[in-house]
C-alpha cells in the first residue's frame, strides 16, 4: 500500500487513477493543494526497428515547504501494525524523514531504504539498497573498479548504518551484498551488459528485494532475485 503526497492537479489525478486500474488501495495517500506533483518526461531516440533509448530526462515539481508537510505517522502506524515489510523511497521531495521511517522499529518491521540524497540519515534500517554513485557521495570517494575499495566502502557503510545487510548495485559490474561476518557476494550482472535504459532499475532492485525478505527470503535470495528483476527491466 502506497504512503505519500500527490498534488491536486492532473499529474496526481491521473496516478491515483492509474493506481486503482491495478486494484492498489490509494487511502493512504494524501493530496496536498500547496504541492506539485513530481513529473518526469523523458526524451527518447532510436528508429523504428530499435529499441528506443533515453537521451535525456527533464524532471518537474516536487519541491513544497517542509513546514507544510502532511502528517502522515498516523496513517503510517495504523498501516505497520499489520504490514510485513516496510519499503523507504527518498527521492530527497521532503515526504520521506529519518523519524518517519523509524517507525517501523517500534512494530518489528523490516524496513529496506534507498535513498537518492541522504542515505547517512537512514540508521537503524533492516537493509538498504544503494547505487554505487551513492555510496560514493556518501564516503566522498570513488570507487570505480578497485575492489578493495569497494570492499572498504560497503563495510563501512554497513557499520556506520547499523544494517543487517547492505545491497550495493553497480550497474554493469552487476551487485555486492554484504553482511555482518558474512563474505562479501559478489551477483554479476544477470542477461546482456547491453544496458538500453536504466529508468525504474533502482526501485525495481528495491521492490523485489523488500517483497522477497517479505516473504521469508534470505537476503542472499533476495539479492539474486532483484538481481533478475533489475536485469530484465534495463534489457
């Protein structure tokens, strides 16, 4: 079930709308007159007998005054009382806080984060599924295709979280999971590195992952079975 803000305009109108097609109840999302609703519209090239690929992506709204942010922790806590896992999205628009997503401790829900921005303000979290971009901004390195580096990175990110696990995707290089006393996995990238398009390839890792430690899975199994998932999606 969806947690949120739309605005109350076209883009929000036709979300909520695209969202009870599919039968996903919308209760739990608030409509905010003072906010926009965050669009994307994505420029595409290629030829008829090709797969398209994004050129460039230009990114509007989203950005409202944190003084005026909804409450949502009432709504949140009525929903956690029953959930089993609880997935963190911070696109860095001001919904999504550290003591929001915190709540999920006081119920005993595995809560997964990916956060764009400020993935250091996520402690306490059951798992968090960052690209490498974002570890890199995060530590203020770069990791590039020194292993060791990212061996140093992932540990460090892992203890400075307090996680049980950590995912950390890395495009073509595929995915490193690491756990407290466990080994570092090394996933290689699942189908071709011919990447198309890399839009959803996070939230699709994130979604699968959540939806896996869910249903009982280890979090290697969740990792290999996002791993799938976030391979079929930029194909």
């Amino acid at each position: 079930m969806p947690v949120g803000v739309v605005g109350h305009d076209d883009e929000g109108r036709q979300l909520l709308e695209y969202f009870k097609k599919l039968g996903i109840d919308t209760r739990a999302i608030h409509i905010a007159k003072n906010y926009r609703t965050p669009a994307k519209m994505r420029i595409l090239g290629g030829g008829v007998h090709s797969k398209r690929q994004q050129i460039v992506r230009i990114d509007s709204g989203g950005a409202r005054d944190r003084d005026k942010r909804p409450e949502l922790t009432p709504v949140l806590d009525r929903l956690l009382r029953s959930a089993q896992a609880l997935l963190v999205s911070d696109y860095g628009y001001g919904t999504v806080t550290p003591e929001l997503a915190a709540r999920a401790s006081q119920y005993g829900v595995p809560a997964t984060v990916d956060s764009r921005f400020a993935l250091g303000s996520f402690a306490g979290m059951k798992a968090a599924t960052p690209n490498e971009s974002e570890v890199e901004a995060l530590l203020g390195i770069t990791i590039g295709s020194d292993l060791e580096k990212l061996e140093w990175a992932g540990r460090k990110v892992l203890r400075k979280l307090d996680l049980a696990a950590l995912l950390i995707t890395r495009g073509k290089d595929g995915m490193a999971l690491f756990e407290p006393r466990r080994k570092t996995l090394h996933i290689p990238i699942f189908g071709s590195s011919e990447i198309v398009d890399v839009t959803g390839a996070g939230d699709t890792v994130i979604a699968t992952f959540t939806l896996a430690l869910a249903s009982g899975a280890s979090y290697e199994q969740a990792a290999r079975l996002s791993n799938y998932a976030g391979g079929v999606v930029v194909m």
